[in-house]
C-alpha cells in the first residue's frame, strides 16, 4: 500500500502539481528513494542475487535497484542516492554494478571516500596495484584518522613493494616500505 502511495504521488509530482523543473527532478528522487528503501525492506539484499527457499509469497513487485537508479538518474546531484544504490548493490554482491555506480558517483562528488576506496578495490583485483594505491590515498584523504582505509592502504602498497621487489626494482620497494615504517607507530607493522 505505501508502495502505490508513493507511486501516486511521484507521478502527481511529474504531471500536475506545479513546482519548477530543478524542485520537481529532486522530489521525484526522494520519492524514488524511497520507494527503493520500502523495496529494500521487503527484499532484503542476498548475496550473489540467490533468493530465499521458501519462494517469493513475501517478495516486493518494486525492485529497489530500478528504484535507487532511478532515483540517482532524477538527481545526480543528490548524494543520498547514490550511496543508497551502492549500498544495495554492494550487499548482494554485484561487484561489477557496485563499480558502475561508483565511478558515476565520482562524476558528481570526486572525493567521495566510498566511490575511491571501491574502485581502488577494483583496481586491486585486477592486479593494478599503483592505481589501487593512487585512489586509496585519495579516499584516505578525506579521512585520515580512519583506520579501515589506512589498513587498506596499508595492503595495497605491501602488494606494490612486492611487486617492485619481484621485478627488481629493489630500492622503490624499500622506499614503499620504509614510507609504511615512517608513517605508523610500530606496533601495528609487524607484517612490514
């Protein structure tokens, strides 16, 4: 029922009531949103898109991933958006669409720390260790005192002075590695 509400008023929002265009693409995102959240609550993200055993008896009709894009496509500018469509992807682990909407995120918010450090995962997947640094240090950036993005960091350069260790290139890897020692307190780098 809040499903068809929700419906009703976005599409009053998109013919008859009357607010300027930039007001109305913005409303009709929110609406979208949260249409994408009831969604989400009555579909809750599975892993790997599996579904539950018991059927779909419960299952909402409204996809929240068609609503959260949607929503960002009303709106780019609305941040909210965005990370609600990743989030929703990102937990029923769609890695490839979680590294769509980020890069599109970053197209309206270049520094957004989430958008940096999940394309800096990507990149290290694929064995691009330097790009996966560059964007990590980009996402840490923002915030330095966070300890989850520096112990990401912290990987991504260990896997870059192996890397130049590997191909010989023995001095940049120790300098990556005395960079790690230089910037810790010792307890925690062990592994360096």
């Amino acid at each position: 029922e809040a499903q068809d509400a929700w419906a009703l008023y976005e599409q009053d929002l998109a013919q008859r009531i009357p607010i300027n265009p930039d007001e109305r693409d913005l409303a009709r995102s929110l609406v979208w949103l949260q249409m994408g959240h009831l969604a989400a609550q009555q579909t809750p993200p599975l892993p790997g898109g599996r579904s539950l055993p018991f059927g779909d008896t419960d299952k909402c009709a409204i996809d929240p991933v068609k609503c959260f894009r949607r929503s960002v496509r009303l709106a780019p500018q609305h941040l909210e958006a965005h990370e609600a469509l990743i989030t929703y992807l990102f937990l029923s682990e769609k890695k490839s669409q979680v590294v769509q909407a980020a890069r599109r995120l970053l197209t309206h918010f270049p520094d957004h720390p989430r958008a940096l450090s999940v394309l800096a995962d990507d990149a290290f997947r694929h064995d691009q260790l330097e790009e996966a640094v560059a964007l990590q240090s980009r996402a840490l950036q923002s915030r330095l005192h966070d300890e989850t993005l520096q112990a990401r960091l912290d990987i991504y350069e260990l896997a870059l002075s192996r890397l130049r260790a590997q191909q010989g290139r023995f001095d940049e890897a120790r300098q990556l590695l005395n960079d790690r020692l230089a910037q810790g307190d010792g307890e925690d780098r062990c592994n360096i």
